[in-house]
C-alpha cells in the first residue's frame, strides 16, 4: 500500500498494483501519440516526395510531347515543300486549278496545303488572313509570303518558303510570266512588292 497525504490535510492510500497499472496505462498512452506523430511526418516526407517526382515526371513528358509535336510539324513541312516542288513548271492560267491546263498562285498554295488536310481559302488576299503574323526576321521554311504586285498595296500574289539562309529567302509561286518557279524574296522586285508574311504551322518554330 502506498499513503500519499496533501496539505496535512487528506491521505489517499492506493494500492501499489494499481499505481504500478497508472503508469503503465501512461507510458503506453505517451508511446502511442508519440509514434503517430512520427508515422505522420513520415507520411508527409513521403506524399511530398512523390509529388515532386510526379512534377518533374510530368514535365519530362511534356518536354518529350512538345518534341515528338515539333518534329512531326517539321516532317510535315518538309512534305508540303516536296509537294510542292511537283508543280514546277506548270504553266501559269489565271483561275487555273491543275498541273496539265496551268495554276495560279493562290490555287497552288491551296492545292499544296489541301493534300494534306490543311484548308486554306481560294484567294490570295483571303489566305493572307489565316494563320498569325511573322516578323520579315523570323521567317521559317513553310510561311507563307504575300505581295501586291499590282498599283494599290492590295494583297494579289503568294508563295511559299521553302529555304531560309542569312543571306536570302526562297519561296515557291506560280509566276504570271514564267508559271511554278523559285525566286528570291530580297531580289529588288519582290523585295519591293513584300507586303507580309503568314504561318499556318503553330508548331514550326
């Protein structure tokens, strides 16, 4: 028995097995909240953890689907060029449609861009509002360039780059003297004739 007295006042007399239970109970309680504090930083090491690998998981594929898209871009630009080149020397015809009775310029851009299920509008001045603006130092194979080769600044004539070099811009058109060829864009008279340029491919840069 053990006798516990308070101010000389009351004594309490509890018995030793049951004090012996008290602190047992105590400790066993102590241990309890103790390790589910552990268990709980642990937990939140671990969710922490995971969440950055998650993050840098995802910017990793992200990365790796912006690269697969830009590539793709880049093979289909190459195709369109191609295409493109097929039509050389097809003589020229106003309102012309094909290879065998001649082509224009707008039909041609349209032709090229259609085989691969990318609809463009029939006239030049139409497509030229497709697409998003290009500044004359960013132009990339693909672009479309428009001119106004008549005595107002209207839109009349497009063609296509398909090569870019510090030195000069090349670009595929159906010509009205000379049908599909390839010109220069800094030559003086296209130079002088150069309204703007265009990108359908979002991804081409």
């Amino acid at each position: 028995m053990i006798c516990f007295v308070l101010n000389n006042k009351k004594k309490f007399i509890i018995n030793s097995k049951i004090l012996l239970l008290i602190i047992f109970y105590y400790h066993l309680i102590s241990i309890s909240l103790y390790g589910n504090v552990e268990c709980n930083k642990k937990s939140e090491k671990i969710f922490f953890r995971k969440k950055k690998q998650n993050m840098y998981r995802n910017n990793s594929k992200n990365y790796f689907q912006f690269l697969n898209q830009k590539l793709f871009f880049k093979e289909q630009i190459e195709c369109i060029i191609e295409k493109a080149k097929n039509y050389m020397y097809t003589p020229y015809r106003y309102g012309g449609n094909n290879t065998k009775t001649g082509i224009d310029c707008s039909a041609l851009i349209k032709n090229i861009f259609a085989s691969y299920h990318i609809f463009l509008p029939r006239i030049s001045y139409n497509q030229a509002q497709k697409g998003f603006f290009v500044p004359k130092n960013k132009i990339k194979k693909g672009d479309l360039l428009f001119f106004s080769t008549g005595i107002s600044k209207k839109i009349n004539h497009v063609g296509m780059v398909i090569h870019t070099s510090n030195k000069n811009i090349s670009f595929i058109h159906a010509s009205t003297s000379n049908g599909v060829i390839i010109s220069q864009l800094y030559k003086k008279y296209w130079n002088h004739k150069f309204i703007m340029a265009r990108r359908i491919f979002s991804s081409s840069e």
